[in-house]
C-alpha cells in the first residue's frame, strides 16, 4: 500500500514523538533537557531520511508529500511553544511568533495555489532548505541550552533564531514574489468583471 511506504511510516513516526518530547521536557531531571535535545535531532534526522528513503526507492506519494511538512511543522511549533514558556520574554517570543507566523502564510499561499493549478511555482526552495536547517539547529542548541566547555549553546541557539526568522522572512518574500502574478492576475480579472457588469 503506498501510503504505508518506509517513509510515510517514519513520518508517522516522527508525530508520535511529540507528545513523548513534549514528556520529557517537563521531566524534572537534570539531564531532561539532554534527552529532550536527542528526540528533537531523531526527528529532524527522520524528516531527511524519509525525503531520501522516497526518492531513492522510488516510494514517493501524493500522501507522503502532505504528510511530511506536517510533521515538520508540528514539531517546529511544538518545539518553539516550549521554549517560549521556558523563557517567557521577547526576545524568545518575537523570533517564534515569525516563524510560526511564515509558517502559516506560506502553507495558506500553497494551498490556493494548488487550488488554481500553479502549486509549482511555490515549490520548496533552496532558501526554504537554508532556512529549515538554520532553525532546525538553533531550536536543537535552545533545548539542550547548557554550555559546552566555553561554548555558550544557548545564546547561540537564540542568535540562530534570529537568523532562521530572517530567512523565514526572506524566504517567504521569494514565495510571494514567485506568486504575485497569479495574486495580481486574478485581482485584475475581477476588476475587469465589475467594471464590465
């Protein structure tokens, strides 16, 4: 059945995690947000090796092609709700609310795109791919936030933030640009239909 495939179970795979990271961040342990930072990469692991595993045994689907952001940007949301209420100041919050925020233009974009026909021209970019492994990091560095020797992981998972928001927004300027004629084309036809009636 091909949306049983390898990969579409490793996407399934990689949703039934979130509530067990969601667990293990709350754990009073002090080695939780150890663990919590190990789930997090075996998710962000999973979401490459399912791409390559489709491609590579030729088990790609409509379904899977679905799926697959969908688990992603579960986990980025779940993930980045955490670390909001970890660390309930702007400077969290603001970086969170971009992402989350792009995250929701972009997919509502795609889909009335898909609806008119032209879902190709908001395909997934190479900035897009820029943009999820920078912010697939920064969260990664955020959970784990202890120093590493000298190394202050925390405050550089917050400047990776920063960075993955811009190129969120970046990103997403690119999307709108590859779809405004479509946008404009549509808004001029029905201008030209008023006038006409």
């Amino acid at each position: 059945m091909k949306t049983m495939s390898i990969p579409t179970v490793l996407t399934w795979g990689r949703i039934a995690l979130i509530p067990v990271f969601v667990v293990v961040f709350y754990l009073p342990f002090r080695w939780a947000n150890e663990l919590t930072a190990l789930i997090f990469l075996l998710a962000a692991l999973t979401d490459w090796l399912d791409g390559y595993l489709a491609r590579r045994l030729d088990q790609t689907s409509a379904f899977g092609a679905f799926l697959d952001p969908v688990a992603d940007k579960l986990m980025v949301a779940t993930a980045l709700v955490l670390l909001v209420q970890t660390h309930p100041s702007p400077l969290v919050a603001i970086p969170a609310l971009i992402i989350v925020g792009r995250e929701i233009a972009v997919s509502s974009l795609r889909e009335w795109m898909a609806e008119i026909g032209e879902s190709a021209q908001v395909a997934v970019s190479t900035m897009g791919k820029v943009k999820t492994t920078v912010q697939m990091i920064a969260i990664l560095m955020m959970l784990y936030r202890d120093p590493i020797l000298d190394f202050p992981v925390m405050e550089t998972g917050v400047f990776l933030l920063y960075l993955a928001a811009v190129l969120t927004l970046w990103s997403m300027i690119l999307y709108l640009r590859a779809a405004w004629p479509s946008l404009t084309r549509d808004q001029a036809r029905d201008c030209r239909g008023k006038r006409e009636a």
